[in-house]
C-alpha cells in the first residue's frame, strides 16, 4: 500500500490507478512476474520476462531490488534499452472467471511476444474483456 501511495504522489502510476481507469486489478508477484486480474470478469492472467533466467543471480539488498523493479517493469512504457528488460514477454492465462468459454483462442492459451507490442496486446486483451463483460456479465436490465 505504501509503495502504491507513492507511486502515486511521484506520478507513476501504481495499483491503484491501473484498476480505477482500465479495471486490472495488478498484483507483483515477485521480478519479473505480474499478474492482472479483470475486475468485470475475474478473468486472471499472468505477465512475465519469456527469460526469468535475468533474474536469477541477484542479491536482495535495497539498491539491487530498486534496479530489478525497473528492469522487470513489463508495464513501463519505455522501449527496450540494452540489458534494461525482457525483449520478449509471455502471457499466461490463470482462470478464466465469468469469460470461460466466450475468448478467443489467443487468449486461452500461454503466448510470448515482444515487449514493444505490449501496448496493443493489452488494447486488445482489454476491448476483449470488456466487450465480454457488457455482454456476458452484465445484467440485462
């Protein structure tokens, strides 16, 4: 919570905001490892380094955390800088919540991609979502 608290005061956006204006609710599982929760389905997917093996021999002091939260911000909308992050990012479905069986296969199925095409994969992940959200979820009234 605090971290997030800060995150927002510096102008990054954290937790909190992601969830309020796309409806993802973010959890770090640890470097390198984020997983994304749809508010409107509890639809669950995972986002990784394709290559955790960059993570992996480094010691947990507070400069060494600090370094890996930058180099493993698969959210970061700055492009790849030599050894500043993964090139290729996999995505992982978890649970599939209220849109079991309304996605469509690309989401269904663990997939790599470059990074650099994060901002339309997660265009797309979210139109889909949504679309199933109003559709499927939604009361009709």
């Amino acid at each position: 919570a605090a971290e997030a608290a800060a995150a927002s005061r510096s102008g990054r956006w954290g937790s909190e905001e992601l969830e309020a204006f796309m409806g993802l609710r973010w959890d770090k599982q640890r470097t390198g490892v984020h997983r994304f929760t749809h508010t409107g389905t509890g639809f669950s997917f995972q986002l990784t380094a394709a290559d955790q093996s960059q993570f992996a021999d480094r010691a947990d002091d507070e400069e060494t955390r600090e370094r890996k939260r930058r180099e493993s911000d698969v959210m970061s909308g700055n492009g790849h800088r030599a050894g500043a992050g993964a090139d290729e990012v996999s995505f992982t479905p978890l649970e599939f919540g209220k849109a079991e069986g309304y996605l469509p296969g690309y989401l269904s199925e663990a997939i790599e991609f470059e990074r650099n095409e994060m901002p339309e994969f997660i265009g797309r992940v979210l139109g889909v979502l949504n679309q199933v959200a109003a559709e499927h979820v939604a009361p009709r009234t």
